[in-house]
C-alpha cells in the first residue's frame, strides 16, 4: 500500500559535509562552513546541483532545505534562480525552508521574501494526495451540511488580514508521562471563538497578528 504523502529528506543531514563528520562537537563550526562554501555565486551551481543530485539520486523528490545551502542572510536573486532552476530540472519539491530566521523584524522579513521567491507552497502541487490522507486520518465536530457555508465564507477571507496565533504552553491543559503536551481544547476553542467574534479586541489582549505583520 503506496504512502499519500511524499517523503522529504532534510538537507541539514549534510551539515558536517564541508568539514567531515567527526571535525567538531559543536553545531556552530559546521554551519558557518557551509555558508561559507554555498554562498559564493561563482560555485553555487555547482556545489547546489550536487546537492540535489545526492537527494534525488537517493530516492527522495521533495526537499526541506537547510539556510546553510540557501541562506536569506546572502542570497541574491541569482541564487534564488539558480536553485529554482536546479529544482525543476531534479524534479524535487521544496516543501520548506529551515533555520535561524535572525532576532529582528528585518531579519524575519528577509526569511519570509526568500520562502516567496523559492515558491515554497510548490507542495500544493500534491494537493490531491495530501487531501486523501487529510480525509483519512482528520476529525472534527463541524457537522457535514455547514460545509458549503463555511466555504462560501472562505471565499470572502482576505488572507493578508487572517489572524495567527500559536497555542502554545499557556494553551496546555497538562503533560503526559513522557512530558509531552496534551492540549487545554476547551480553552483553545473560546481563542479561536474570541478571535472570530471580536478580532479587534483578541488583537489587543493577547497581542496576536495578521500573516501580513507575522510573514
């Protein structure tokens, strides 16, 4: 029985490459090597279309790719269309960018024009497979008959105004055993209700923002 969803290789498996495994026990020395070998536009072809050779020619046709190879910090648009380029004629899918995305609204902004120019939603290309396995494996409490209501709704959603909020510790009802989260459900659906019927308001308490101001 075939899988619904594509397996993505994670190019951050490759971060001690430049030096050699085994050269440091710290992060830090591997990253900055290869930054330094993938940043310059003159062998970024090269050492990019080697990447992708290496990870398609293991089988996989989907990508996360590491800033270590493609960089927000240093990429030019000549990067960006070089990996573009080397994307398509792979056939690998960037499904997304991973990394330190800086300490600064100007740093988050420059991640965010990467992942735009890179067309990182290429995954919707799949979308046929990964709604099989959404229909699959997801539940909800929306009954069936609201759907075409809550589409018609959807229709009229200016994305650029869509709140984003995460639920995270104080959204906790409490941790298991293995200390993983379990959620607080009740407290995340009056969220998203407060959200929903007074977004103004849910803005000013909780400090939450459009995807335009988030990304």
């Amino acid at each position: 029985m075939s899988s619904p969803f594509a397996l993505s290789f994670m190019s951050a498996n490759y971060v001690a490459r430049e030096l050699g495994y085994g050269a440091s026990d710290e992060w830090g020395p591997f990253d900055d090597a290869t930054n330094a070998a993938f940043e310059p536009l003159e062998t970024f072809e090269a050492r990019f279309d080697l990447l992708l050779t290496a990870i398609a020619g293991a089988g996989f046709d989907a990508i996360d790719l590491w800033f270590g190879h493609l960089n927000w910090r240093w990429a030019t648009p000549d990067h960006v269309g070089i990996a573009r380029e080397a994307l398509v004629r792979h056939d690998v899918d960037l499904v997304s960018l991973a990394g330190s995305i800086g300490t600064t609204a100007a740093d988050v902004e420059a991640a965010c024009r990467l992942a735009n120019q890179l067309d990182v939603g290429a995954v919707l290309r799949h979308f046929s497979s990964l709604a099989s396995a959404v229909e699959s494996s997801v539940r909800t409490d929306i009954p069936l008959n609201r759907a075409p209501d809550l589409m018609r709704l959807a229709a009229g959603v200016d994305t650029k105004e869509t709140l984003t909020e995460t639920f995270g510790p104080p959204y906790f009802a409490g941790r298991r055993a293995d200390r993983f989260p379990y959620p607080n459900v009740k407290k995340i659906q009056a969220a998203v209700r407060d959200a929903i019927l007074h977004p103004e308001l849910a803005k000013a308490r909780r400090g939450i923002a459009s995807t335009s101001q988030s990304c």
